[in-house]
C-alpha cells in the first residue's frame, strides 16, 4: 500500500487552458437528498462547485429547491423523480449518486433508473445510501468508472467484513470483487483501485461532523471531470479534502463542511503555482 | 455556590481523539421551531453544529425545512409530527426539547410524544415553551438527565418563586424538587445539580436578544454529546456561550446569535490547545 | 431647522445597563412584505435586530417565511393576515406598517386591521405604500407616536406639496398637520417634530439603491424600542443609517443595504464607548 | 477590431451626482429562471444589484421567490406568468431576458410576451435560452437596443456560423444582420456595435463555470441603467466583469460567480476615484 505523496495535488491540479470554456472542466450530476437529508446533496454540490467542475445539476427531491438555489445558484435543479433524469445523466461526466438518498421505495426507484441510465464510459461515485441499498439487494454493479466511497459500516455492509476485519489485505480482496475503485472511508482512508492501493496519511478528528462524506464525493467528482478518471485524481481529491481540513483545524474545533468547501479555490490555486 | 472558574472550558473542552468518527461526538436531535417560530430550532441546531457534536438532526415544522438546510446543510430534518419520531428520538444521544416549540396543540403532542419516548439515559435538554407547558399542567418529568434552562418567568412559572424571590437559596430549593439539572438564565446564570450549585461570572447586556437563550441550548447539547453527562459540561457550556458574547461585545453594540455561533469552532480550538 | 450634531450617535447610544433582559431592549413588529415585495420586510427586519431590538417579530405574507428565517432566525414570523394579527400588534412596543405592504385589498386590510389595533401608548413607523394607501384615501391617523418616513414621492402624495414646492418652510407647515413625526427623506432628509425641525448633514448617493428605506425603518424602530420615542432617538437613528453609509461608501460604489445592515452593530459599539 | 483600453472603466463609471435618487440609476428587469434553472436568474439579478443599479425586479418562476429573497432581499420579484408582466415591463429602463428561462412553451410564452411589451427606447439584453428560442424559429427582433450576448455555440444557431467560422469579419457580417449590439462570448469576447467592433483584452479560464454568462447580463444591465445605452458602458461592463474575475483568479482556481458579485462594488469604487 503505498502513502499518498504530498506532492500529488500539485501535480494533477494544473494551471487551466486559457482558451477553454464550461464544457471543458466536465459536467456533474448529483443524485440524492431525499426530504430528510437535502443537505447532503447541496453539501456535495457546493463541493462540486468550488472544487473547480464546469457545470454542476442536481437531481434531488423538490422540498430541497429552495435551500439548494439559496446557498447556491451556481447549480442546476431537477427533482429525481422527474422522467427526464435519464436524459439528464446520460448529457453529463461524472455522476455522484447517493448523498442523502435514504434507502425507501424512492430511493429504490432512483437507483434503479439511475443504474440503467448510465453507460460505462461514465464515471459514477457510489456514495452512502446508494451502498447500503447494492449491499441489501446482493446487486452487481458492472461500471468500470465507478468509485464507491464507503464509510467502515457502509463497507462491512457491501464486502462483508466486519469493522474489526477491515485490514488492508482483506479490504484490497474484497475491492477486487468490485468494478472500479473503492475508498474505504476512516480517520487514514484507504483506496483500491484495480492496480493499486494507496493510503492518505492525512485526516483530523476535527472531520468527524455531519456532511464531510457528502463534501468528499462533491471534489471526487470535480476532480474527475476536470483532471481525468485515474488513480491521480481521485488520491488528490482525497488529500486535497483533508489537507484543507487540516489547515482548518488549526484555528477550528470541529470543520463544518461548508467552511472546507469556502476554501477549496483557494487550496486549489496554490497547488495549481507548485 | 461555587463561581464557574475560567479554566474550566480548557479543561473540558479536550483534543479530539485521532481515530474517532462521527458517532464519537454525539447525536443530537432539537426538537422545536412551530411555524412562527422556527428560527429558535435552526439557532439551536447551528450551535449543536459549530459547537461539535457529531450529528445533528432538527424535528420541527414542516414549513421550516428550507429555511434550516438554506442556512445549514449539515443538518437533518424530520417534520415534528412525523410518526417516525418516536424512532428518531430513541436513536440520539442528546435531546433538545422546546425551542419555538410554542405552546398550541401540536405543541403539547410532540412534548407527549417526545417524553413517551425518550430513556433514562438519555440527556434531554428541557427549553422554552417545554417549561411552560410542563408547568402548566403540573407534569412530572422524572429523567435524571434533564437540564432544564428556564429564565426568570419561566423559572416562576415552574418553581412557583416570583421573580423578586428568586435568590439562591430558595431556587436551589425548588430545583431539588425537579429531576436532573436546572440552569436559571439571568444577567448572571445560576446552575443547580443535585449535588451543588454554580454561578456564571460572565454575560454582558450585548447577549439581551432574540436567539441567545435557543443558541445557549445547541451549545449545551454539543457539549454533554462530546464532553458527558455531568456538571463540568453544562458549566463549561454556560461558560462558553457568555465568553464569546463578552469577546465579541468588546466592538458590536448587540451580540447577534449568528454571530456567537460562527465564532464557537475558534474559541473552543483554543481553549483545546491551553 | 437644526443640523443634526455628530456628537448625537454617542449621546443616544448608551452602555446597555449591566442587569438587562431581552424586555428591556423592547418589541419590535415590522408589518409588511406582500408576495412582490417580501425582501423590503426582510431588510427592515433585519436592521432593527442587528440595530439591537430586543425581540423582533415580522408580519408577512406566509411565501416570505422561509427566506426571512434562511437571512435572519433571530425573528420570528406571523403571517399579516393571521387572524392573531392584533394581539401580537397589541404585545409589542414599536410597530414598522409599510414596507413592500404594496396597495392592494391585502394590503388595504393589514392597515385596516393595524391601525384598529396599535394604542396611542405605541410607537407606529408608517412607511412606503402604508403612506401611499393612507394619502389615497385621506384618512387621518391620530397616533401621537406616528413617524411618518416619507420619500419626496410619497410626500406629495401625503401633503399635496409637489416636489419642487417641498421647502423646509412649506415641509414644515404640511408636518405639522400630521399627528407625530414626519422624516422627509432625500439627499438630505429632514425631520420634523411637534416643536422642532432638524436637517440630516449626510447622506451620499451610494445609497440610492433598492432597500435602503426599508433599512431606516428598522433602525429607527431599534432606536426608539431601546432609547425611547423622542426627537434624539429618531434624529440618531437617520444619522447612524447616513453615518455608516458613507464609511462603506469609501470603499463600495453602492452600498447595499445588507452591507449596512451588517455594520450597524460595530458602529453602535464605537459611538456607545464615546 | 479596437481593444478595449485598460481606461475605460474609469472613464464610464462616474462619480454620481450628490443630488439623486433610487430612479436615478435606473430600474432593471431581469426575465428568466425557470424550476430548473432558477440560480440563473437570480445571478443575473444580483450581479445588476451589486454593480449600482437604482431598483432591481425579477420575473421567473413561482417557485424561485424563497431562494430570491434569501440571498438578495433588495430584489422585488413577480412570477414570469402573472398578467401584470407587461406592466412591469413597461415601468424598467432595461430588461434582460433569457438567463435561465429554458425553451419549453413556458419560456416561449414569456418571450412572445416580452417581445410584444418593450418599446424601441427601452433596452433590452437578450442572452441563453432566448437567443436560441429567437434562432430556432427565425424571428427578427427590431429593437436598435438589444444587446445579443450569445457564446459561440448560441451564436452558431443565431448567425448560422459554425463555431471554426466564427472570425472577427465573419461574426462582424452576421451582427450587422441584428439589431444593436452583439456580444460573442469566448476566452477572448468580441463586441459588435452598428459603427465599432472591440475585442476584450482580458479573461480567465477560471471563469470558465456556470453562471458567469448570467453575471455578466446583470452587470451590462447595471452599466447601461447607470451610464447610458452606449458602446462605452457595454465595452466597459465587459472589461469590469473580467477584471475583477482576474484579480480573483489570482489566488482563486476557479472564480465562483457568487465571488465575483460581491467585489463589483469595491472595483466600481476604484475606478471611479481615478
């Protein structure tokens, strides 16, 4: 397993192309926040943005318009249970499907379109309720782009290891069994991709708050579609996720996420210098 | 009465542990915020928020679910007259019960609903118009955890002590008629327990404003969900909320409750690293 | 007619007495914002929570609730055509009738039900189309505490006196056949009491922008509510609104209301150390 | 083809006029924002707010309103189907049609009835959806104040260019064909009057995320309600919102359009002191 470099950042954030425009830094799609937990999505989405994508939707319920447009109108809005989801992903790069989805009969309906809508050549980040609902359902989920993004629970639900059992030989085996990456969420995440495992040596207890998971998937998914789908990306966007957690916790007890996704362009900047 | 020292919150307020995770800092759940009042549940769960505690969920009037994700995405929200929230109570390690809960029918369903479902070991904070509907009708809450925070009317209301009467001597006789702890807010806060009593040195006129009393309650619950269930937490929490609010009136002529709140993860860093 | 002096702030500003409760700084209740116009209450609002009112309260049309919590929990809400609409006018100290009211039958009915309801003892603010809608139909107001804040617009609708012809002399003399007082608002706003009259030496074009009347009838309420209703408290509050105007305006080509907003508490922290 | 001099900001964005009111610096407009994309509008409306311009409304969809007020309460809104639209319409200096509106029969009623409304004196920026509602159904507008602010792939389906053909002389056939003006925007935006053409110097790829066209709408609205229906206010509106995006883009990777509105009025405050 080899330890996140901290000089990784620097070298996948790089300085943009100056004749570009939206379409070239990717487009997005956040798939979750039932009426329970629309933070979630808006949290992934705000990420989404400030870490750099060209162009951010989100599919959620339509209680959560309001909050979403308020704190940020920088993203698009379609309730997911509209018929033209379908469309919507399949015009889009990167897909996050799970902050805050829950795991009811919407939430079902969801993933299921969800899951037939996408293509393999479409990165697809699996993140909270959308594992619980794979690992209930013994679902085989054959996209090679995906990234699953696992909290320790989320990945004894899907792999079958019990939190005591989560060594990195048997999280590698287990990952094995999974098309894509796997990230196994704790205070030193792990990552597996089909090559290679990777640790990130960073993280601070001042994380451990609501919404910092739903805040990573958001800069996976903005890292990916502006940096490219491969291993680089997705180890960056985790160190970035907690190297700026760190800085914040020097001054901060506890990093509420919105305050991590307020200082991503910043961050961002002085690696893009290196 | 013993004076609350000031080296107190350093002592309480502890560096996290390095491997921990959201569940190690406590789950809250306020319960409040009718549809005239919603505010005082969305102050209340933004100080749980920025004060620590790892979880916060918001039971409250559906018409206020935009408002609180609008201004706080990190939190979870469930309509207060949900019938899951018997479940949502018994999940949660800290309960904030009454901030705008008002006082109407809806009002005295969800204190019946809430105090059918809560535990014994469970810590539930008893606020606002809570007080006065238990005394009101002469209820009995025998939790040991309770931490009641009435001010001076609602204090009459409970204990029966007019104002004019309500000297130290004669609230710690009334509070030792009532379960767990009573915190009687004023210019200088009183704090009883059963087993001693303590007296907040701190608090500036700047505080007199709406919002200060529910902010006081998302401290609280941050509080005892990180730090435990006893007096050192709930003195170091009276104590912070009037250290921020004396800090910050040095240069605002009012201490605005958002204000307090956004200051709360810098203070408590540094009381951490004393 | 008397220059307002610029010791006048630090006079009325006063250290807030050290044994205080939210009571003490008073109730204050703005009255307005129909579907069009929502955001006019939410800057009234606003300023007169971050000017210091002890307890604010809005009256709105019910769209507005969720946006007036997402800006500001610190009020609380009651639709303006709430059949509980004169008991809460009847429980508070201040009262703001006019800001985004609009002229409709809604509107026409909230001051109908408003001016039934407030006593001679209550400070009344009769602002924008409340002026516009009593002017149409000639009605007198007998409140001894009005305070009337007219736009020149409005003031010729309210004293016959076209624009052109608004001289302090002629200003004077129609302010006189009104109950109260009357603040003729322009580049440079006059005041007029029962026995006086003052000029406002500042003001600066910058704030010549959408909302900023809105802003001075929530100062002037928090003035009034804390320092009382008299000439002092109403001339430094129109001062205060100028005063922090043109400090931002160094700076800021149009000073957003919001902007002000957000610098009254400093300001009011320096003059009360005077 | 003349590049817009590094001068002119400072020259267009006067220091106002001691004796003036909200009417003064003119009333904006902005029509769009529908359910799915109603950030776009209210970009749009607080870009106009923020760059000086005197009274701000917006038509969109009924259900922006809460997200509308709560980021920008200086904003009045009405929704884009109500029948006193064109009555609103007529009341404004400028009108921008198009941010957000979508193409669907909604959007088209809301254009027919736009373009019905306005009159030749009024100007009237024509951006997004609008412009390509307008190409796909051949329509000539006869407004000598539009302002076309297309991005090559909307100019494409407006002149009939493909994007490769897009050459200055080209582009400057094709806006000859318009009335007014026209904007083509890429990393290096082209401006074509009846008399000039101006080539802006300046440009990020941090800008290059969605929202900048929107924000950019509302400052052109600003600029031309403030200082006129001339080349020099559109070069100049052109220029500030790329300046500003550059100084940002310093130590921000990506420029959050939310970011750039709020430093409008200290640039604005620069220039005019030169």
């Amino acid at each position: 397993m080899k330890t996140i470099d901290q000089a990784l950042p620097a070298q996948v954030i790089r300085l943009r192309p100056a004749n570009s425009h939206k379409g070239t830094f990717g487009r997005v799609l956040i798939i979750g926040g039932n009426p329970q937990y629309g933070g979630a999505a808006i949290m992934a989405a705000s990420a989404a943005v400030y870490a750099g994508a060209g162009l951010v939707s989100v599919a959620t319920a339509t209680v959560n318009r309001s909050a979403l447009h308020a704190r940020l109108p920088e993203a698009m809005m379609l309730p997911y249970d509209d018929p033209s989801l379908p469309a919507l992903i399949q015009s889009v790069d990167v897909i996050v499907l799970g902050p805050g989805l829950g795991t009811d009969a919407t939430a079902q309906q969801v993933l299921t379109t969800t899951l037939a809508a996408v293509t393999p050549e479409q990165s697809v980040i699996i993140d909270g309720s959308a594992i619980t609902l794979i690992a209930q359902q013994h679902l085989t989920v054959a996209l090679p782009k995906a990234v699953w993004t696992p909290h320790q629970m989320e990945w004894q639900r899907l792999s079958g290891l019990a939190v005591a059992q989560q060594t990195p030989t048997s999280n590698a085996a287990a990952a094995s069994q999974l098309a894509g990456t796997v990230i196994v969420k704790s205070h030193r995440t792990e990552i597996f991709t089909a090559a290679d495992s990777f640790l990130n040596p960073l993280g601070t207890p001042a994380m451990a708050t609501g919404g910092m998971g739903d805040t990573l998937t958001g800069i996976l998914a903005a890292f990916i579609a502006q940096f490219g789908h491969h291993a680089g990306s997705i180890c960056a966007a985790v160190y970035t996720h907690s190297a700026i957690a760190e800085q914040l916790a020097q001054d901060h007890y506890v990093v509420v996420p919105s305050q991590l996704i307020a200082a991503l362009p910043a961050y961002m900047a002085q690696q893009a210098k290196k």
